[in-house]
C-alpha cells in the first residue's frame, strides 16, 4: 500500500504563492484543492497526466483520520468502484493538482478577500 504521493511542479509552485499569502501549510490547501476539484464538472484524461515533480505529501497528512469520506466522495464523483490502490495516489492526487489550478484562479479572482470569495462561491448557484 502507497501512503505518500507526489504533486505535481505547478501544484507545489501554487501552493507556495498561496501559502504564503495565506499562512497555509500545504495540507490545508490540498483539501481546498480536492473541494473545488469534486465540485467541478467531468475530469478527462489530462488531469491524470501531471509530473511528480511537487511536493512529497503523506496520505495521513493529507486526509487524516477522514480518509475514508474523501474516498467516498471521490468513488460518488467518479459514479465506480475505485480501488484503494488507485484512489491513493492516482485520484486522489488528480483532483489535487486540478483543484490547485482552480484555487489560483479562484484566488487571483478573491481580489484580496479571499476566505469571504470561498465563503461566497455556491451562492447563486
């Protein structure tokens, strides 16, 4: 069984500019990643095709003792059965690297108020 994974360049380069601005550790920022991930439309093919040139992150790090309701979530967006050895690290880390790219934008777009603009983003939905 794999407990640790590998994000890929871009994820570790958004998540130390947001990071930084934010004083949020990595760990943090891959749950926001995998939030805005599952509540975006279909993945395809590319958002599994990323480097591993990022951050090493720990699976308990990451997902801690709600593993099992990520995994959940995970199985409920993907509409199958995944097994544990795919959701850790290939889906898990899919959703992290593309939920990162959505959390820069959603970051560049908070226009410096960013906890309210994540507050506010189902509102009118």
């Amino acid at each position: 069984m794999i407990f640790k994974l590998r994000t890929s360049k871009e994820t570790m380069e958004i998540f130390e500019e947001i990071g930084t601005s934010l004083h949020l550790q990595p760990y943090a920022l891959c749950k926001i990643a995998i939030a805005l991930s599952l509540r975006k439309c279909e993945m395809d093919e590319l958002d599994f095709q990323t480097d591993n040139d990022g951050l090493e992150l720990n699976r308990q790090t990451i997902t801690g003792e709600y593993d099992e309701l990520f995994k959940a979530l995970i199985i409920s967006y993907h509409g199958k059965i995944i097994a544990d050895d795919e959701y850790f690290p290939k889906y898990l880390k899919a959703h992290i690297d593309r939920g990162a790219k959505i959390l820069r934008s959603e970051f560049k777009y908070s226009n410096g108020n960013f906890y309210k603009h994540m507050m506010e983003l189902d509102k009118g939905i």
